[in-house]
C-alpha cells in the first residue's frame, strides 16, 4: 500500500510537469492584465512594471531603487522572503513571464549547449553589484545600475514604450545601445542553451535557488529507494543532479525528474515521515521512461 501511493505521487507530478507551459501561460495572462496596475504591490517574478500591460511591481526593480535612495523596501523583502521560504524556485519553473520566454524559445529546433556550473555565481554577482552595492553608492544614474541594463525591461518596457511613442507621433526616447545589446545576446542565447538569463544571471533566481534547501515545499529523494539510476540527471535540461542534490540552487523545479518514483515533491508537514522498504522504483518506471 505504502509503495502504491509513493507511486501515484510521484505519477502525479509527473504527469503534472507536461502541463507546465499551460501553467506558466495561465500565469502570463496574470501578469499582463489589462486596465489592472498594482504597482504598490510586488509580484514574486521577474517582470519589467515599466511594461505598458505590466500588473504588479518588480521586487528586483524595487530592490534596486529603493538601494538608491537608501530606503530599506520592506514589501519586496517580504514578498521574496514569504515566497523563498514557501516555494523556492517553483516560481522561476511555473510562474515566471521570463522563464516562459525561454522555455518558448527553447522549442525551436537548434543545436543546444550546457552552461558551466560556475558560470552560475554570476547571478550573485549581479545581485549584489548591480542591485545593491552600485545603486546604494552611485544612484540610479549610473550605467550599471541594473534597470539601465535589465533585458527584461528592454523587452517590455522600452521597446514597447518607443513604439506607443512612434504611433503617437511624439518624440521617441530610444533605449540605450548597451540595453539593446544585451537584449540581443540573451534572447540569442536562448536559442542554443536552456534558460541563459536564469542559469547565469538572474539576481531574482540567484535569491530563490538560495531558498531551495529551506523552502516548505520541496523535492524529496528517497535515499533507501534511489537506485542511482541516473534517469533524473538524463531528464534534466539544467544539468542537474537530482539524485545527489534535490536542492541545488539551479533547479527550477520543473518535475521532469520525477518521472523518477524516487523522487516525490513534498512539504514540511511530511518531512519527518521515514520511507518504506517496499517503496523502490521498479526497472520498469527508471527504463521507459526516458523520453
């Protein structure tokens, strides 16, 4: 019985993860919702609120003008703390209009690479450089600053803001050049790797992946059942390795690797429960399933 619904958990969220792209849209049209601003009101996602249709602020946004004038945004950093602490980087894998972007893109047949781990720490970088440390010291003027630079606010926010200008017949304010260039390079490179701005450069996935390994809901590997299969890590487009770390800080939690019956999503209220021995994976659910 216990091996029964272990697996029809785990069946679950698998077949679940193949309704992602309809969750994530689902979420787009909530972030988009005409004649609707909020914008004293943080939305957990990275989402430019310079964005004509734009429903709910940008934490990251917040972060760094609030850093600026030297004004400590107690609603964004409830919103990242309430929403790290709860889900962790579901967010980033169900929610997030960005990441909708590049999982879309990431359907165009291309040839694809994998990012280096290392090139992960970036992120922090970016979020304590660009969002911290230079607007805190230089003021939203300089050109680091990280809205001045952010692709996210090219795309939605300025982008659409020269083209409401232009048909209008008012003067246009085009987008900085170093803007646009970065624009052009990470929409380029979500042709041919998965997830670029989130694997490298999001300071708000940066933030989320630190909350995996302390958030309620979770990804749970049954150690006593695991065979070390590998099925995870070949299901995984992040180059993550599930089986060792169910936590690590690049997973967005997509739950492909659930296919894997070892591998359940869970919660804090069922985080002292032990496994039983009659819960391991058959040959049948780590073999076929590879597709």
């Amino acid at each position: 019985m216990a091996a029964m619904a272990k697996q029809n958990s785990s069946s679950l969220s698998a077949r679940f993860s193949r309704w992602r792209g309809w969750v994530q849209t689902t979420f787009l049209a909530v972030w988009l919702m005409p004649f609707v601003k909020l914008h004293n009101i943080c939305g957990p996602v990275f989402h430019c609120y310079a964005c004509p249709l734009s429903t709910f602020a940008c934490p990251i946004g917040v972060l760094a003008n609030f850093s600026a004038i030297h004004v400590v945004p107690f609603l964004a950093l409830g919103t990242l703390i309430a929403g790290g602490a709860l889900f962790g980087t579901f967010f980033c894998g169900w929610v997030c209009p960005f990441g909708w972007l590049q999982d879309m893109l990431a359907k165009i047949p291309t040839p694809r690479f994998r990012i280096p781990h290392w090139l992960g720490y970036l992120r922090y970088g970016v979020l304590l450089g660009m969002v911290f440390i230079i607007p805190f010291l230089y003021g939203e003027g300089h050109p680091l600053f990280f809205c001045r630079q952010c692709p996210a606010g090219a795309l939605e926010g300025a982008i659409p803001n020269v083209v409401q200008l232009a048909l209008a017949h008012q003067p246009v304010v085009w987008p900085s050049v170093s803007k646009i260039v970065i624009l052009a390079l990470v929409l380029s490179a979500m042709l041919f790797t998965q997830r670029p701005w989130c694997g490298v450069f999001c300071p708000l996935g940066a933030i989320y992946g630190l909350c995996n390994r302390v958030s309620a809901v979770f990804l749970r590997v049954n150690q006593t059942t695991c065979t070390s299969c590998a099925l995870c890590k070949r299901t995984c487009r992040y180059d993550v390795v599930p089986f060792e770390s169910s936590s690590d800080t690049r997973c967005n939690r997509c739950l492909e690797c659930t296919r894997c019956e070892a591998i359940t999503v869970d919660s804090i209220l069922s985080r002292g429960k032990t496994p039983s021995a009659g819960d391991a994976p058959t040959a049948e659910s780590c073999d076929i399933r590879k597709s």
